[in-house]
C-alpha cells in the first residue's frame, strides 16, 4: 500500500509516533468463535464505509471507487494521521480488487444488498481503464498505474510504478462476478459490461508478466511472486471465461503455463523468495507469498505444489519459513513456542514506521491454514513429507511422514491442531485490536499499539476472507486442478510485435533505392548502413510506390525518416522534421503508415 521512499523523507520522531498512542486494552476475553463473528460485523461496516460515492467515511469519493484508508476521518489524531491523510487518501487498483472480489464472494454467498456496489465498481474500472496516466495510456502501459486519485482522476506525483499486479486481481474479482452473471441468465451484462474491462486487464497481463514492476509493497522493482501467481490464476479462468461468452483472449491459454513454469524459480527449496530479479539484500522470506497462497487458492485442487496450494507441502513449509522469521524480530512475539501463532508482519528486513506486524499479514497466515483445512477435508486425507514434515512437527512433535486419511486418528489431530494454530494468529489479532474494532494498517512491534494508516481498507477485507474461509465458506474454482502442470522448460514471453506496412510515394531514377530508418532497433537506430530496405516491385510511374512490411514492438511511439542510396554509394535523408509514429497495441496486428519523400 504504502511507498516507503516518501516516508525516508521524514523525521522519524513522527513516523514512530504512532497513531492512536494510548495503551492497548486487552478488554476482550470472548472465545475465538465468538470474536470473530463480532470482528466479521464490524469489518464489513468498514469496509463499506471507504466505499464512494456513499461510504460513510470516503465522502468526495467517486461511486464505487475503494478508498484505501479514510484517514482524514480521526480529527483526534495528530500529525501522523495528517501524514496518513496524505498517503492512504487514494485508490489503489490491488487494494480495490483484492476488497472486491471478498465482496464479489460475499455476494455469492447470499449478501445480495451488495449487487449496486458490485455494478459501481465495474463502471468505475471501466473509467479507470482510460485515464492516461505516469504508466502510460489505456493501451500503453496505463493499466500498470498503481493508485489514482479518488475523484477518478490520475495521480501524477512520483511512486514506485508500475505494479502488475492490478490487472491480474481486477481481472478475477470480475470474472467470478461475470461467471455467476452467466450462471444466473444475464450473459448479456458479462458479455457487454463485464468482458471489455477484463479483457483489458488481461491483454495486459498477456503483454508485461515477463517484464520487471514493483511488488505489492511498492518497494522492489523486480519480479514479484505475487504479481507472477494472480497472473497466472487470472489467465487461466479469463481464457476460460472468453470461451464461455464466445470471445477470445489472445495469447492468455498460451501464456499461463509460461507463468506458471516461471513460478517454480521462486521456489528455494525451503521458502518462497518473495522477489527475484532484484537484487534487494532480503532473505526473501515475505508474507506477499502466503498472500498469494491463499489469493489462488482453489476449493477444487489437490493440494499441489506448482501452483503453491494452501496445503501444498511448498506452501506449509513456506508458511513455518515466513511466520518463523518474524519469531525474534518483534518484542510482542517474545516467549512465544514455537508452534504458536505470532503477530506476522511484511517481511522482517521491513523499515516502514520502523519495522511492524501488520493485521493483513496476521490474517492472511490464519486463512492460509484454514483454506488447508478446507482442502484436506474435501481430498479426504492429509499427506505429510519430507518437504512439510517439520510444519507438522511444530504442531504434533511426533508425527512422522505418510498419507492419513479422513477418520484416522492422525487425521483428526491434524485438523484440530491446524485449526488451533490458525485460531491464534485470529486471537493475536484480537488482542491488538482497539475495542472498538478499528483495523488500522500495523500494531507496534513492542506495545502492540495500532500504528500507521487508519480502519484501512485491505485489513478489515483480510478479515472478511479469514473470517469466510474458517467457516468454510470459500470462492468458486478457477480451474487448478487442470492447469497446475508446469511445462518442462520455461520460455521467454513471445515479445508483442505488430506488423506495420511502410508506403512511401518517391519518384527515383534507375539504380536508387530507397530505405526506412529510425529510433527503434528494427529500424537501425538511425545507422544508414542498418536502414531497412523497401521494395519497388509495385513502382510505376503513375504510382512510385516504394513499400515494406516490417515487424516492429507493439504500443511503441518512435522517431523516423526515409532514405535515398543513390547507385554511387551517396545517402540522402528526407528533410527535417522527423517523421513519428506510434504502434498499436494489439499483439499481431497490421497497420500502414502513408507518407511522401520530404
Ligand atoms: C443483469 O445485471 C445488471 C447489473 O446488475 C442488472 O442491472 C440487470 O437488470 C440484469 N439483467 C437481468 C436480465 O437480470
Ligand atoms: C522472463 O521469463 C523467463 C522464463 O521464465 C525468466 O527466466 C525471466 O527471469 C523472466 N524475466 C522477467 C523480468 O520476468
Ligand atoms: C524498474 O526496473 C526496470 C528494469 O528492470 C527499469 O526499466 C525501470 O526503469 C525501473 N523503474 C524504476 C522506477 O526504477
Ligand atoms: C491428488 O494427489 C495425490 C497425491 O499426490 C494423488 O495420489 C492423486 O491422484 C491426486 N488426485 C487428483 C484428482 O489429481
Ligand atoms: C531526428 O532524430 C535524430 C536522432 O534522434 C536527431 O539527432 C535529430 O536532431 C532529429 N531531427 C529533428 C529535426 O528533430
């Protein structure tokens, strides 16, 4: 959410001074169970209120437009809320997505009072689609914009740009919104309302998954596991869906096993390394993977290890990897056994407001072992390895590896320690949590005070589908369990090239020949000797036609000029301006640039 370089500017007497600075009050002793029906309640109220246009705490946000964090709302706070006010009143495009495909689910379970606010947010992403913008234009790059301004229009200040991940996560909150569309006899909203906004988002996936953005947090400027896997989850069932509703989505079903074949090179062979591609001095060990783990999971798989299932051997061991690291780094975990859940922050190198547990992250490592218990009890059995051994060791010290099937003794220990472990990452987010329900951002690594950014918007949302999946309440599939094969060897993404066509009009005489020159490789980077030759097969003398057709990079704005090589070696340039143009977007496609010796 937040981008730590604008705070480095800061003294650090108000970033650690915390938001609400009084003692935390344990108040609550309530049962887990209890908890988290309370917390569910008020997490919902929160989250609509930082909804626009009628949000109670987002008033001048556009109609559903998803405010990160109302911050400007807690006139009783001081200077770091002005701070806060300054960073969180945005909306950022992962934030919104990831909120709203919680209430997309929420929706499908029954909660039809969110229909408006499902409908809001489509015509506001159609809207945002076309604001130009520091990334780019809609067909540009533009899509990779991480925030904007809350009127809808773009926010044109410095930020660690772009972040892919937006595209993907908008791209499947709407489709599980268009799919149950079609399953309840209105394809025709899907196919005209819905398809254009996700086939936006996934023709960009299709086009930058092989190139470098920033991650989640908006720090690191690599490749990123949790952009690469919503990547993957979102080409799977938008390729799916465009066969549904008679559409097509280029390259998206060739693309995602490439994704996925990239994915396994996160894989250390003991942790996910959240960030490859960068180097930026951390272990790698960051709860963006358990994120991501329990973003693609799907009620349908088996567990499998390629695409990092919650109860994947990979993706326990992670979860053990991740949590333990933030063991020794905060004074409120300390004298916590090993087995018992801890407050979880970003990752530990983290020095944003100096280094917090953040409640999302907390939340996130409980749904992750939730969503295994799901898993294993719709399977049937609980396989322990070599790989996930020492996460079940955590929890029952004398298993040992090997299949235990639904109604073994073994089984049912299993599930109720996993329960358990997940039930104290919800009480440790219980016990940092204001009386009045209030989720901020992060809660002080030592008193356990809530810090930084106000009733933000992504943590009460984290609650929402921790809260869901406990009771087993989950998403509909996206289609795993037959994509989960990665190919043998990865490839690098096709590049996204155009065909352009070259016509131009130059009468010459016998032995000139006549070449295409400019700013871009394909066209010799303004090198006469590598100028690209055009054809005279089509000349005549009513019609000096000179022409090629050259493959060039799509969507890219580029500087050129014709040349004249006289049969005596003599180079003669076209006179002054330089020529521009500008490739479409499409991957593929043709056009044809007319034009006349100047
Ligand atoms: C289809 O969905 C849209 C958006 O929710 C709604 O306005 C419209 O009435 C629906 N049409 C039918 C036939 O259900
Ligand atoms: C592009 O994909 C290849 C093949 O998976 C991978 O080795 C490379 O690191 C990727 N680069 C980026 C920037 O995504
Ligand atoms: C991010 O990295 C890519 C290449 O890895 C580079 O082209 C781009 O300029 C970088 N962006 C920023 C803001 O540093
Ligand atoms: C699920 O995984 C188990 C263990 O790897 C395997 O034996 C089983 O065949 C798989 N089932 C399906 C439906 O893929
Ligand atoms: C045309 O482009 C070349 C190469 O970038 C540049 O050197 C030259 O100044 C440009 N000409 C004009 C008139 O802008």
């Amino acid at each position: 959410m937040l981008f730590t370089s604008v705070l480095r500017a800061l003294p650090a007497s108000l970033l650690f001074a915390g938001v609400h600075s009084g003692p935390v009050e344990h108040k609550r002793q309530t049962s887990v169970d209890s908890y988290v029906t309370s917390q569910a309640a008020i997490s919902i109220n929160g989250v609509l209120a930082n909804i626009g246009s009628d949000g109670s705490k987002s008033q001048g946000a556009a109609a559903g437009i998803v405010v990160a964090s109302p911050s400007k709302s807690s006139p009783d706070c001081e200077y770091p809320m002005s701070l806060d006010y300054y960073i969180d009143w945005y909306t950022w495009t992962r934030d919104s997505a990831l909120t709203y495909k919680a209430l997309v689910e929420r929706f499908i379970s029954g909660d039809t009072s969110l229909r408006s606010k499902l409908d809001q947010y489509v015509s506001a992403q159609a809207y945002l689609q076309t604001v130009s913008n520091p990334s780019g234009g809609p067909n540009t790059g533009g899509l990779g914009e991480p925030k904007f301004n809350v009127d809808r229009t773009a926010f044109t200040g410095a930020w660690g740009r772009p972040q892919r991940d937006g595209p993907p996560l908008r791209a499947t909150a709407l489709v599980i919104y268009a799919n149950w569309l079609v399953a309840n006899g209105n394809t025709t909203q899907a196919v005209n309302v819905l398809w254009p906004v996700i086939a936006n988002d996934l023709a960009y996936a299709v086009k930058y998954w092989n190139q470098t953005g920033f991650d989640l947090w908006e720090e690191v400027n690599g490749s990123s596991f949790f952009t690469l896997a919503a990547t993957h989850r979102a080409l799977v069932e938008g390729a799916a869906l465009a066969t549904k509703l008679g559409k097509t989505c280029d390259g998206c079903a060739s693309a995602a096993p490439q994704v996925l074949c990239f994915l396994q090179s996160f894989w250390t062979g003991s942790y996910i390394d959240s960030n490859i591609n960068v180097n930026d001095g951390r272990t790698g060990k960051d709860v963006n993977s358990i994120i991501s783990s329990i973003h693609t999971f799907d009620p349908a798989s088996n567990c499998t290890d390629a695409t990092f299932q919650p109860c994947s051997s990979r993706a326990l061991l992670n979860h053990k990897a991740v949590t333990d690291s933030f063991r020794t780094v905060y004074g409120i975990n300390k004298g916590i056994a090993q087995g018992q859940a801890v407050a979880v922050g970003r990752y530990s190198e983290d020095v944003y407001y100096n280094g917090n547990p953040w409640y999302l992250a907390t939340l996130a490592a409980a749904e992750q072992l939730y969503s295994a218990i799901y898993q294993w009890n719709k399977i049937g059995s609980i396989t322990v390895d070599a790989v996930s051994l020492p996460f079940f060791k955590d929890l029952l010290p004398s298993i040992t590896a090997g299949t235990y099937a639904s109604g073994s003794a073994t089984f049912t220990s299993i599930i109720s320690a996993v329960k358990t472990y997940g039930d104290g990452y919800i009480a440790v987010v219980q016990k940092y949590t204001p009386s009045n329900g209030g989720l901020a951002e992060q809660f002080d690594k030592s008193s356990g005070s809530p810090l930084s950014a106000v009733d933000l918007t992504w943590s009460y949302a984290a609650f929402l589908t921790a809260a869901e999946r406990r009771a087993g309440v989950v998403s509909p599939t996206w289609g795993e369990s037959s994509n989960n094969v990665p190919p043998t060897s990865c490839i690098l993404a096709p590049s996204c090239s155009v065909q352009i066509t070259f016509n131009e009009r130059v009468t010459t005489t016998f032995g000139d020949n006549i070449f295409v020159v400019g700013q871009l490789t394909e066209l010799g980077n303004w090198d006469p000797n590598s100028a690209k030759p055009l054809s005279a097969s089509k000349y005549t003398s009513s019609d000096p036609l000179w022409y090629a057709t050259i493959s060039l990079p799509a969507s890219t704005s580029f500087a050129y000029k014709y040349i004249r090589k006289t049969s005596s070696g003599t180079v003669m340039w076209e006179s002054d301006p330089n020529r521009s143009y500008s490739t479409p977007s499409g991957c593929g496609s043709t056009a044809t640039v007319s034009d006349t010796w100047r």
